[in-house]
C-alpha cells in the first residue's frame, strides 16, 4: 500500500471511530432513560440541549486552551 492510501485509510478509520465513540452515549442514554419513563420528546430535548452546550462551549475551551498550557486549562 502507498503511502497516500495508507494516510488516508488510517484516516477514515480514525474519522470513523470518533463518531461511533460521540454517538454511542447518546444511543444507551435512550435505552436506559426510555426503561426510566420519559417520553421521546424529553430525551431528544436533553440529547438537544447537551449538542448545543458542546457547540457553544467547544470554541472558548480551544481559545483558552491555545492562550494558555492545557495544564492550566482543565
């Protein structure tokens, strides 16, 4: 295998990998709060309401990251 193809297939097996790890909480979350009584509306909303806190906080971390040593920043 050439170089290229072996980069990029490393790659797409480590793009592929990320999201299987971002979307499996979400799936077992369903599972176990559906098995506690709420309704699909009220999942989705959680499930909605922690996407949007990732995307509104994932810049000012990186920010902060990169101005600071990641030591400090966790």
């Amino acid at each position: 295998m050439t170089s290229i193809r072996r980069n990029t297939f490393v790659y797409l097996l480590a793009n592929f990998l990320v999201i299987v790890a971002y979307s499996m909480p979400h799936s077992i979350l369903t599972v176990i709060l559906l098995a506690k009584g709420l309704s699909v509306s009220q999942i989705l909303l959680i499930q909605s309401a922690y996407s949007i806190a990732i995307v509104l906080f994932e810049l000012p971390s990186g920010l902060l990251a990169d101005n600071h040593s990641r030591k400090k920043s966790l």
